[in-house]
C-alpha cells in the first residue's frame, strides 16, 4: 500500500510541470506554446529557461471557468501562452 502511495504521488509531482511544444512558423522562427495551469509563474520559469536571452510573449490566453464548488466561491483558470525567443 505504502508503494502505491508514493508511486501516486510522483506521478502527481510530474504532472505539475510546464510541457512546451516547440512550433515552427512559415519565417523559419520558433515558438513554444505553453499550458501554465493557474500558474502563470511556472510558465514565465519555463519561457527563462528555454530563452536565455530573452524572449516575447506572441499569445496570451486566460480562461477562467466556475468549478463544482462554485457556490463556495472557487474557480479554475487556464493560461496559456506562446513565447517567441529573441
């Protein structure tokens, strides 16, 4: 039981990090489309470290939908973006 608890666990830990998808535009230039969750901080980490010489943010999406538990005030957001590297 306890095994099946840790490897649970990881697997959640794994699934919290931004995934980039690299994107070829028809100008020969890369971009990287980001899901950032609710955490926009994660994408902004994410974005530094695949441009270290900076970067632009092309796109910027936020969507924000009531969850469930929308009664109790909560709601679940969704950014996403897309950066360009300089």
């Amino acid at each position: 039981m306890k095994k099946i608890v840790l490897v649970a666990l990881a697997v959640l830990v794994a699934g919290c990090g931004v995934d980039p998808v690299k994107m070829n535009t028809s100008d020969g230039s890369s971009r990287y489309f980001m899901n950032c969750g609710d955490d926009k901080g994660a994408c902004v980490a994410k974005a530094n470290e695949l441009c270290p010489n900076g970067y632009t943010i092309s796109n910027e999406n936020n969507k924000t939908q009531m969850s469930f538990n929308a009664w109790r005030g909560s709601s679940e957001s969704e950014i996403t973006v897309e950066v360009q590297c300089k």
